[in-house]
C-alpha cells in the first residue's frame, strides 16, 4: 500500500500539462488583442459613403475636364438638389459651368436634352401659283424700254425766258450778263431808256456753258405785251476771254449802218399765248437770243442778259 501525498504538493503529471497549455493559451491571447485593434482602425478611418456633394465638387469636376453627361450624371447618382444662392450661380457662372448643369444642380429630376432645333417649314405655293409662268429676265429690259419710250408731257414751259428741247423735255437756257460798249466805254446794262443805234455787247467767257447739236427747237416765252420780233438771234464772235457781237438798239426795226452784221434771221411759230418755237440748224460756233430792253441809253448804268448758246458737233 502507497503512502499518502501530503497537502499541497503538486504532482508531476499535472505541472507537465500546464507547461504544454500556457505557451497555446499566450497565442490565443495575442491573436484576440490583434483582431479587436484591426476592427478598431477600421471603425475610425472609415468615411461615410454618403457624403453630399457642393458647389465646390461640381467645379472640380468640370475644371477637371468632364464632359456634362458624366458631371450630371454623378449628380443624379446622389440624388441631391442644391439650393443655390445667388452667388453661387455667379460663382458656376464665372466657372464657366454649362447651364444645363447648373439646372440639374437645381431640379435633378428635369430633362436635361438641349431643346431641339426647330428647321423652317416651307409651304409649297398653290396650284394657280406655282403653274404660273415667272417673266423671263429678256422680258424686263423690254419693259423698261417701253418706259422710256413713253412721251413726255405735252404742257408747255409758261415762265418768261427761251427753252430747248432735248430728248422730248423743254429746258432752260439760263441768261448770261452782258456788257455794252459804246463810244469806247464799257457800260453795265440796265433796262431804262432805250437808244437807237448799235452798240457792242461783250459776254464773259469764251464760250457758253449751254452746249447743244443739230438740229435745234427752241420755245420763247415773251412777256406780255411784247411782240415776238422784238427778239434778236446774234453770233457771237469767241475771243480769249469773253465773246463779242454787235446789236441793234430798240428792235430789229431800228437798223444803223453795220448793226446788222451779227444779226441772224429766224422764224418763230406760235403754239401757244405768248410762246413760240423756233426750229433751225446752224454752223458751230456762239450764238444767243437778246430780249428787247437788254441795253441802255448812253447816259445810265443798264443791266442786260443774253440766251447764249454753244453749237458743236
């Protein structure tokens, strides 16, 4: 019979299995310190998946050279409206976001197609209008010189003075000023007094600024109560400076001595009261017509005026 182990004394089958036991226990130990620190690390470094976006991200984004369907479509994803204020808009404005963005930043639920472009419509001409023939462009130019080829009015020139008719219309000849000379005195002409004589008149310039061709048709308008023969057609001789002729003072029927040698016959037809028409063909050179009163007496200044006008070829 085995003696009695007295108290407290451990046995050695029971300290060999501690010895095995503690080093598995110590491993268990520091495998839990090190999972409970890892799921620690992740619960603090761990951002939210929620996180709204701003004004700020959407500039980013298209600073950074997106497109506005991926910029609106990362908008819609986070289904977020942004409330933005007035400065916000001038901030995307001065960003140069489009304005497309900026309405889904507003209302992310709208449409965001551009509005589409609207092509005219043409709306075919009726039937009576699209049979009708257009004018042919040969057609115009025959009309135009239909025109032209209209006559002109008829209504004669009742103002006093002398008209020529160039391509159907009455013009005015405008008067020059002359001058007279007599007895060696050059003398302006006014109309008080008549003197019977001749005398020389000078018209300034070489030739007249009313140049005309053959043939000629002119209308004389006489005052009333002045005779048509009153009336004197001169050649005018061209010198340097101005031209010359000599007249006959008071009429055609007061004739002296050389007076007529610049004197040319015409003869005037009467169309209308006080009007007459005059048609001829002359030689080049200066001519004009002297109304009566055109010259004065030897003792006062006169004022006179000459229809003067150019032939050429």
């Amino acid at each position: 019979m085995k003696p009695a182990s007295a108290p407290g004394t451990l046995r050695l089958p029971s300290l060999a299995i501690i010895a095995l036991l503690f080093p598995i226990f110590l491993s268990l130990t520091a495998l839990r310190t090190c999972a409970v620190a890892s799921a620690q690390s992740k619960e603090i470094y761990l951002s939210p998946a929620t996180k709204p976006m701003t004004v700020n991200d959407v500039i980013r984004l298209f600073k950074a050279g997106l497109s506005d369907d991926l910029i609106i479509e990362q908008i819609k994803k986070k289904g977020q409206s942004f409330d933005l204020s007035t400065d916000q808009l001038i901030q995307l404005k001065a960003a140069k976001v489009s304005e497309r963005v900026i309405a889904v930043m507003i209302d992310p639920t709208g449409s965001t197609q551009p509005a589409p472009v609207k092509k005219p419509v043409s709306i075919a001409p009726p039937a009576s209008v699209a049979t009708a023939a257009p004018a042919t462009p040969s057609a115009q130019p025959a009309l135009t010189e239909t025109r032209q080829a209209e006559p002109p009015s008829s209504v004669l020139p009742t103002e006093i003075g002398v008209y020529v008719k160039e391509k159907g219309t009455w013009n005015e000849i405008l008067p020059e000023v002359v001058n007279w000379k007599t007895g060696g005195v050059v003398k302006s002409t006014a109309t008080v007094g008549i003197v019977k004589g001749d005398v020389n008149g000078h018209v300034n310039g070489a030739t007249s600024r009313n140049q005309l061709t053959n043939p000629l048709e002119f209308l004389i308008v006489v005052p009333e109560g002045t005779a048509i023969t009153e009336y004197q057609l001169l050649q005018l001789h061209r010198h340097d400076s101005d031209r010359e002729f000599r007249s006959v003072t008071g009429g055609v029927f007061h004739v002296s001595g050389g007076a007529t040698r610049d004197l040319m016959p015409f003869a005037p037809s009467k169309v209308a009261p006080r009007a007459y028409t005059v048609s001829m063909s002359t030689a080049l050179g200066e001519y004009g017509f002297l109304p009566p009163g055109a010259y004065a007496s030897a003792n006062a200044a006169s004022s006179g005026k000459i229809y003067s006008f150019s032939v050429i070829e």
